[in-house]
C-alpha cells in the first residue's frame, strides 16, 4: 500500500504540471531509469527520481518559474518522505 | 528540413498520394483552356490566364504538402499516446484532421477534372455539379463529425460539464446562417446556368437545395465551430500547467483549421455569387484564406512536436 500511496502523490503533484500526460511520463522515467513500473516506487526512489524530472522537464519547457514549482513540491515530498524513517529510528532508540 | 524529409519518406504511401494529386492538379490547371467569355470578363490573354491560374495553384500545392506535415506530425504525437485518459480523443480527433487534410486535394481535384469534363462534354455538366457538391458535404460532414467527437471526448476529461459554443457564439451562428440561407436563396443561377458557357451552382429545384444542401452544410459547419469552441475550452480547463502551455499551439492550429476549412467551403459554394466581385479582390480572399489554412497547419505541426516532447522526454 505504502508504495501506491507515494505513486500516488508524485501522480497528484505531477498531474498539476503534466495533466493527462502525467501518468504516462512517470511510467516512463521510471521504467527507463529506475528499472521497475511506477506504481512500485518507493521514497528510496524518489531523490533519483526527482533528479530524472527535472532533467526531463527541463526539455518541454523553458519557463523556470514552472520548473521550480514543480520540484520544489517534489523535493518537498522526498524530504517529508526521508524524515519518517529518521523520527522512527529516533522513537525506537528511546524506548 | 532533414526531419520534415524524414517524415515524407517514413509515410511514403500518403506522402506519394499527395504528390500525385499536386502533379495531377497542376497539369489539369495547365491543360486547361479558359473561355472566351471568361478570358473577355477579365480582360486576359491566353497566356495571362494560365500564369494566373498557376499562380494559384502552386499555393495550392504547397498548402496541401504543409496540411499533409501538420497531420503527419500529430499522427505520430498520438501514436504515443497509447491508453491514457486523452488518447481516445486525440485519436479520434487525429482521424477527423486526416479527413480534412485530405479533403483538401480531394475537393480542388474533383472540382477542377469535372469542369475540365464538362467542358467538352456539356451534357454531363448538371450532374457532376451535384455530385461535386454532394461529395464535398459527405467528406466534410464525416470530419467535422470526427473532430467534434473527439473534441468532446477531450473536454470529458476535465470538470467541464457542458462544452460546444457559448450563448454568444451561438447568437452569432444564427446570425450568421440566416445569412447564408440568404445568400444561397439569391443566388440567381442556383437552378439553371445563365449562359451555355457558365454553370448553375446547384442544378436542383429550391426544396432540394433546402433539404440536401443548405441543412446539412448548416449543420456540419455547427459542428466544425462547436468543435474549435471545445479545443478551447480543453485548453483552458484541462489539469497541468506545462502541458496547457504545449497544448496551446495545437489548439489554435485546430481552430483556424476548422475555422477556415468552414470559410473556403463557403467561398466555394458561393463562387459563382462572388463572380460578381473584381478579380483582384476574389484572389485576395482566396490567398487569405489559404494562408491561413496553411498558418493553422503550421501551428497544428509546431503544437504536435512540443506536445510529443512531454512524451519522449
């Protein structure tokens, strides 16, 4: 489930830039670089992941404004993403 | 240059079929003999009237070969396309754009070998009249339809509720077909040609015209308009800032084509009103009017290439 829900949020953020085009476009990235199907992403994927975006997005469009909209919220997931396991290990040390 | 010769050479068969149409055309515009009453009305030689009518049919090759890029360019846009949400209707959209593309050569071919036909053989005249304006409908009805259902399959994936021409727009098209039909009406040789040399428009008695010509002509150009209002519409509405930005060429593309396909048929149909008018002004609304046709094709072919970009990238 875990791995659905972070397709579906990169989906979601994507869609806001890509529109129907999205879903397509994730499959792809991650097929061609990632080496599995979107819908089996996990968080360990996402810095890669958001690093490959950018290099693609960079093509379509010019408008920077854009760009950095668009990976500002995905390095934002990422981070959010890399912090749960840290407070985890943080909540299992002081037990 | 290299890309666009690419293209020709990967989609050899329709490429081929257009530039046997263009040979096909500019020989029959060649071989063709004006008129003496044609040649006196605009004060021509023989020579003049061949150098005229080539200087239209060159821009109407080259037209034709610019339609056939656009349409070669989205084909392979939406061959990427696969199953997402948009492919239905950009497929469906893609076969109604091949429909006009090929319309075309088709329409200006038909039109120039049966006058070239009639020419020597006037019994036959009234005949291929009407089948020319038949054809030209059926081929026209079917890519209007096309296009507006796959405009309307387009605008289904955003939250518009409700697409096709605004309250005002539509206003306009009333106005617009009450003109028409008023024009059609007035047209003195509808029915019988005024000379032997010149031909009648219809052929067909005024309830026929009514019935088989004026109502369906009215209603496939509602569906042409109503399609550019929904590419619009699915434009602004449709999720996704980069892909609205990509999408707005190919929209505006599909609007002037439409559009304008809708303004040459009409100049068409009422050639033989605006006869009336000089030569110099027929021919500057014709070029207008090919001109932007072919803008609207460059615009479909620049809108699909960055769209494909989201694609391959």
């Amino acid at each position: 489930m875990a791995h659905t829900t972070i397709y579906q949020r990169v989906l979601e953020i994507s869609e806001d830039y890509l529109g129907p085009a999205a879903p397509r476009f994730l499959e792809r990235l991650a097929t061609n670089h990632l080496g599995k199907p979107a819908t089996r992403l996990t968080h360990t994927d996402l810095p890669e992941l958001v690093v490959w975006i950018k290099l693609a997005v960079t093509v379509i469009t010019e408008d920077q404004t854009l760009i950095n909209g668009y990976m500002g919220r995905l390095e934002e997931l990422a981070d959010t993403q890399r912090v749960q396991p840290v407070a985890k290990r943080v909540k299992r040390k002081k037990q | 240059m290299r890309g666009l010769a690419t293209l020709l050479r990967k989609y050899w068969a329709l490429s081929f079929v257009f530039l046997a149409a263009a040979t096909w055309y500019v020989t029959l515009t060649v071989a063709n003999i004006p008129s003496v009453d044609t040649l006196s009305k605009y004060h021509l030689s023989q020579l003049q009237a061949h150098l005229l009518l080539l200087t239209i049919a060159v821009p109407y090759v080259l037209i034709w070969m610019v339609g056939l890029i656009g349409f070669l360019k989205l084909h392979v846009y939406t061959k990427f396309l696969k199953a997402g949400k948009d492919a239905r209707g950009f497929k469906t959209l893609m076969a109604g754009v091949f429909m006009l593309t090929v319309w075309l050569p088709f329409s200006t071919l038909l039109s120039t070998t049966s006058a070239n036909y009639y020419a020597h053989h006037a019994a036959a005249t009234a005949w291929l009249v009407r089948f020319d304006n038949y054809a030209n409908i059926v081929f026209l009805l079917v890519a209007f339809y096309l296009v507006h259902l796959g405009s309307t399959r387009l605008l289904a994936i955003t939250r518009v509720k409700r697409g096709g021409m605004s309250h005002r727009q539509t206003a306009l098209y009333v106005i617009f077909a009450a003109l028409y039909v008023f024009v059609v009406f007035n047209d003195s040789v509808r029915q019988v040609a005024a000379t032997d040399t010149t031909t009648a428009t219809y052929y067909l008695s005024d309830w026929w015209i009514l019935l088989t010509i004026v109502i369906p002509r009215l209603y496939m150009w509602f569906l042409g308009f109503s399609a550019a209002a929904n590419m619009i519409l699915y434009r602004q509405e449709v999720k996704g800032a980069i892909y609205r930005d990509a999408l707005r060429l190919l929209a505006l593309g599909i609007t002037g084509i439409v559009g304008t396909t809708v303004l040459l048929r009409i100049v068409q149909s009422l050639s033989t009103t605006l006869n009336e008018l000089s030569l110099t002004l027929l021919l500057l609304l014709l070029y207008l009017l090919l001109t932007i046709i072919a803008g609207g094709y460059v615009l479909l072919a620049k809108g699909a290439e960055r769209l494909r970009k989201i694609e391959e990238s």
